[in-house]
C-alpha cells in the first residue's frame, strides 16, 4: 500500500513540475532547439498551433520548388475526375447487367 502512495505522489509531483515547466515555456523566449529539447526531455507536447519547420524555409527559391512538388504529388495523390466518372460509370453498368440477369 506504501508504494502505490510514493508512486502517486511522484506522479503528482512529476505532473506538476511539468505544469510549470509548460508554464514557464510560454513565458521565456528560447530559440527553436532549446525548447525542442526542453520539451523532448519532460515529455510536453508542443502547442496545436505551432508551425512545422521544414528543410528550405528560409530559401524562397527552395521554397517555391517545395511548394511546387507538394502540389504535384497531391496532384497525383487524387483521383482525376475523369478517372472518378469512369468509375461511377462502370459501376452503375454493373448495377445494370445484374439487374437485368435477375429479369
């Protein structure tokens, strides 16, 4: 019984300082690697609304290729309409020709 209240306990005490260290993240300044590790090191979860960094942020050009390949690849990653109506299609022939086998 000793133990499952020590555990308790350092659990509430671990819940606490991370409350505080989460506190205290949104009123410091740190750059971007030290509240990374900051919050790596006492499992705190960053803010929903904070930004992803990727590779050639700072670069416009890089950007803009990025940007371009994104598109390009969700582009492929949709079906074309074409493709969508093709399918509809087909399926409404199928809905056909089994209701006419049942005739």
């Amino acid at each position: 019984m000793s133990n499952t209240r020590s555990t308790t306990t350092a659990r509430a005490v671990t819940v606490t300082e991370r409350r505080q260290l989460q506190n205290a993240l949104l009123r410091v300044e740190l750059s971007r690697e030290e509240e990374l590790v900051l919050r790596l090191r006492h499992g705190i979860a960053a803010a929903g609304s904070t930004p992803l960094a990727y590779r050639g942020q700072e670069d416009p050009e890089m950007s803009a290729k990025l940007a371009m390949m994104e598109a390009e690849l969700l582009d492929q990653l949709r079906p074309s309409q074409v493709e969508a109506e093709a399918a509809e299609g087909e399926a409404l022939k199928q809905s056909i020709i089994a209701a006419l086998k049942k005739l």
